[in-house]
C-alpha cells in the first residue's frame, strides 16, 4: 500500500497533550508573544483541507500556508499532525449530534437517527474512512454523542454491554456501506470509467457466461438484481431494527415470567 493511501491512526500522539486541548485546558501558548492564530480556526482549517484533498494533503506546513503563517506558529498551539487529527475528528463528531440537539425518546427512532447521522458524516468527510479509529482520543464531541444516545436505548431493556453491542452493530453496518460508497467514488476518478462503462464493457462475456449453463442460479436472477434503484441502505436499516425488535421483545417477556 502506497503512503498516500496508507490509514493514519487516531491516538498516536502525546495522549496527554491531546485530552488538554480537546478538553479546553491546554489551547494558550506558554512562551513567546500571543500568536494571531485560534486553535479552532487551525482545526477548522485542517477539516477544510482534508475535506477537499484527502487526510494525506494535511500536514504542518501545508496547513501553515493555507492559513497564510508560518508553519512554528502553529505549534503554538498543536504539538503536530498526530494530536491534530485527533482534533479534527471530535470537531467533525460534533455535526452528528450538534450541541442542543432533540434527544429521541425511542430506541428505534435513535438506532435510524445515528445511522442516517453517521452516514451522512462519511459522506461529508469521507477522510474519515481512511483513519484508523480503533483507540480514539475521547474528546467532548464524542462523549455527547454518546450521551445522547444511551437514554432511548436504555429503553429496549439490554443489559450495558449489549447496549453498546447496539452502537457497535450500527456503526460497523454504516462505515462498510460509506466505505463501498466512497470507494465507488474513487474508483471513477481513477479509472475514468463511470459504473455504467466498467459494468457495460463486461456485459457480453457475462451474457456468454449465463447461457452456457454453468451458473444456473446466477443465470436465474431478475433484470432488476443488480439495479441501482434499489436502496440497499433502507433496506439493511430496517433489518438491523427488526432484528434488534425481536430481542427486544425476548427480554420484555423474560421480565413479566421473572415477575
């Protein structure tokens, strides 16, 4: 794998350093003269570029020129690329779950909203698919969107574990559909094929293929299999809440026979 698309990992920086500035107590430089810049304007910055080129286009100097200062003055305020990607992914957390945002009172209102949240967030930022986020940084944007999503699922009667298993299942569920989407994306700027020239240029070998026999099943399935039409997101999101409805429903009656 090449650097460019090499993953980069959250929490590989000074962990210490990291919880000061996410949590506030560690934004103001200790030495030399008060500098111009904020660190949410680096932050917001650093989002902006990485939005635009990829996590691999945001580095300490680039980022120096694109807020017109020298790259020393950001250190200031953010020891280096590490601890600022760790930054920039509680900044960009905080769209999902905004702050005064409405709490659903229903756990399959908030299984939808968290999906809907977190896809709509890949989409934003689909540099996010490239980070490797095993061990996160915990900042404020990532404990509240916790936070509000504990209480309605706190209603379907699960024990804590099983609770953050719900969280986990959705999660997994959403960045494998964001990561097909995006890397469709990136596989038409690559290639210079839209989906409808790479699929259409193997269509004569697979017509071959279906009347000779040897795929009966595939050869079976409906015109309409493959169609981009159908909402494969819509349809796995209502299983997922049907299938957590039926344990839901399972402990509800363990509870009334325990009664």
């Amino acid at each position: 794998m090449s650097g460019k698309d090499s993953p980069v990992t959250s929490g590989s920086g000074d962990i210490q350093r990291t919880l000061d500035l996410l949590w506030g107590t560690g934004e103001r430089a200790t030495r030399g003269p008060k500098p111009a810049l904020t660190l949410d304007r680096i932050v917001a910055a650093a989002v902006e570029l990485a939005d635009r080129e990829g996590i691999a286009a945001v580095s300490m100097r680039r980022l120096s020129t694109e807020l017109g200062t020298g790259t020393m003055s950001l250190y200031r305020y953010v020891p280096g690329k590490a601890e600022l990607l760790d930054l920039m992914l509680d900044r960009v957390q905080g769209e999902a779950v905004p702050e005064g945002a409405a709490i659903p009172k229903d756990w399959r209102a908030c299984v939808e909203g968290m999906a809907r949240g977190q896809l709509a967030l890949f989409r934003s930022h689909p540099w996010l698919l490239k980070v490797n986020q095993a061990r996160t940084v915990l900042g404020p944007s990532a404990i509240r969107s916790m936070e509000v999503v504990v209480a309605p699922l706190r209603t379907m009667g699960l024990t804590d574990p099983e609770l953050l298993s719900v969280i986990i299942a959705v999660t997994n569920w959403v960045t494998g559909h964001a990561r097909t989407e995006a890397d469709t994306v990136e596989a038409v700027k690559e290639t210079g094929l839209s989906d409808e020239e790479f699929w259409g240029s193997q269509q004569p070998y697979l017509e071959r293929a279906m009347l000779s026999g040897e795929f009966p099943q595939m050869a079976s399935l409906s015109e309409d299999t493959f169609s981009y039409e159908f909402d494969h997101f819509e349809f796995g999101l209502r299983r997922l809440i049907d299938g957590f409805a039926v344990l839901v429903e399972e402990r509800a009656a363990e509870r009334e026979e325990g009664r």
